[in-house]
C-alpha cells in the first residue's frame, strides 16, 4: 500500500526566536518582602525562622 510522503512540517516553537523570559513573580514584589521584620512578642522570646525571608531573628532583649 502506497502512501504519499506527508508535507514538511514546519519548525517547532523552540527552532524559532527565543520566547520572551517568564516572569514568575510580580513587580513590585509583593508587601511581604518589604516589611520590616514583625516586633519580638511580648514574652520577649527569640521570634521563629521565617523561611523565605532574608533577615535573622533579633535576639531577646537583655534581662536585668
């Protein structure tokens, strides 16, 4: 059984000019990021990691 050559296809997407570069994430970032660290709790405890932001935990206040 004969079957005519199919036609040439064209280029893949990825063959042509690079797509533009996915933002994953909005400018400007979002609050989160830029807001100051939140104040120590009240029983002036080591506040937990927080991931995902830079910044360290600040040590507890000194007791007299």
């Amino acid at each position: 059984q004969y079957t005519p050559p199919s036609p040439p296809h064209p280029f893949p997407v990825h063959y042509s000019s690079p797509p533009p570069p996915h933002v994953h994430y909005s400018w400007p970032p979002p609050p989160a990021l830029w807001s100051p660290p939140p104040p120590t709790p009240a029983y002036g405890g080591p506040l937990p990691p927080i991931a995902g932001l830079p910044y360290a935990s600040p040590p507890p206040p000194p007791y007299y």
